[in-house]
C-alpha cells in the first residue's frame, strides 16, 4: 500500500491540531484546580498559647508545635481512632 503524499500532509495536521487541542486542555485543567492561597495565619508563635482560641489545658506547644494528646487519665472526647 502506497501512501500519498497528500494524505500524510492531512494526517500530519490532523496530529498538529489534536496535540495543541490536548496541551490547550491540559493547561486549562490546570489552571482550574490550581488552589488559591488564602491569606496565610498562624495560630501560634511557636513558644506559646497566647491568641490560641482552643481547649484550655489540652493544647501545648512542644518543639515549637501545636501538640495535644489523649491519655486514660485525659481521654479526647469525639476523636477519630
């Protein structure tokens, strides 16, 4: 079978659209899901509670994290296991 030298030329530019039709999509997808940032807060200083708003006596900072944990002797209430 002998293929024409017209037809490769349209199947060239057929395979040209399809490809910038795929990238154009794949960039639209993109931008479509890329989060959008929000206005960064932090809720701790990293030494201390001062402005937390949380359970008074549950929460502490440890190595400069926000830390809480469950104990028999103080068990989190409504935690997921």
């Amino acid at each position: 079978m002998v293929i024409q030298p017209k037809n490769l030329i349209r199947r060239s530019l057929l395979m040209n659209e399809t490809l910038k039709l795929f990238v154009w999509f794949a960039l639209a997808s993109a931008i479509a899901i890329a989060p959008v940032r929000a206005e960064e807060k932090m809720l701790v200083n990293g030494t201390d509670l001062a402005g937390w708003d949380g359970a008074p006596g549950w929460w502490r900072v440890e190595d400069g994290a926000l830390t809480s944990e469950s104990t028999p002797r103080s068990p989190a209430r409504n935690a997921t296991t």
